[in-house]
C-alpha cells in the first residue's frame, strides 16, 4: 500500500520545475480559502490570511478545517434566518 505523503517521483517533479505546478482546487474552505493540489506532483498549498498561496502544513490543515466548521454553521443559520424572515 502506497503512502500518500510519499515524495513524488523524479518525472512529475523534473516536469514541475520545468513547465510550472499545474494547481486544481480540491477543497472549498469559505468563499476565499481554498485547498489546492498539484496534477502532477500532488504537491497541496492553502492560500494565507494575506490570500498567498502557501503550503499545506498540518497546523494549517487544522485552520482550515476549523473555519470550514465556522463557514458551515454561519451559513446555515443565515439560511434559516432568511427562511423565518420571508414567512413573516
């Protein structure tokens, strides 16, 4: 069983360095906080309070993880706050 930290093999890295990271969105924080993964070299970055990409760290996997729970229960109570406004 493969480890999914392991470090990426030679070509995608050699492929990185020579062409650029190929970066997909794999997770949705909030509106602005994203999680993003590299095609090739399945390198993951975060962006920053600033909004800078930045590598996922463990510290930062738990703030993201952290402001996902925030986000999820903020907009859910936005919602049903909505809900009980419109039937008044």
């Amino acid at each position: 069983m493969k480890n999914s930290t392991s470090k990426p093999t030679l070509i995608p890295r050699m492929y990185c360095n020579l062409f650029g990271h190929d970066y997909q969105v794999t997770k949705k924080v909030t509106y602005h906080v994203k999680e993003y993964t590299c095609r090739h070299c399945k390198k993951e970055l975060t962006t920053n309070s600033n909004g800078k990409l930045i590598e996922l760290t463990p510290k930062f996997k738990e703030i993201n993880a952290i402001l996902e729970r925030i986000h999820l229960s903020r907009t859910e109570r936005l919602k049903k706050k909505s809900l009980v406004s419109s039937i008044y």
